[in-house]
C-alpha cells in the first residue's frame, strides 16, 4: 500500500495504518474505523 499511497498523496505523506482483524468488537459492526485528531492549544 505504500507505493500506491505516495502516488496518490505525493510528496505529503499524512499517517495511516493498516490493521487485519478477525472479529470486531460489536456483533453487528461491519467496519472499524481509526483516526487522529489534534486538537490545538486554546
């Protein structure tokens, strides 16, 4: 995935992951999604 993600995002490179599981949490989720916030000094 890396190749393809810089074609893609060019020379910014904003983090991401890549994560293979075999079951989530909940019964009935059908994805699992991840992010990352910053939250600036106020």
């Amino acid at each position: 995935m890396g190749p393809l993600n810089r074609e893609v995002t060019g020379k910014n490179f904003p983090a991401m992951s890549c994560v293979d599981v075999a079951a989530l949490m909940e019964k009935r989720a059908k994805v699992e999604i991840e992010a990352t916030a910053v939250v600036p000094d106020l």
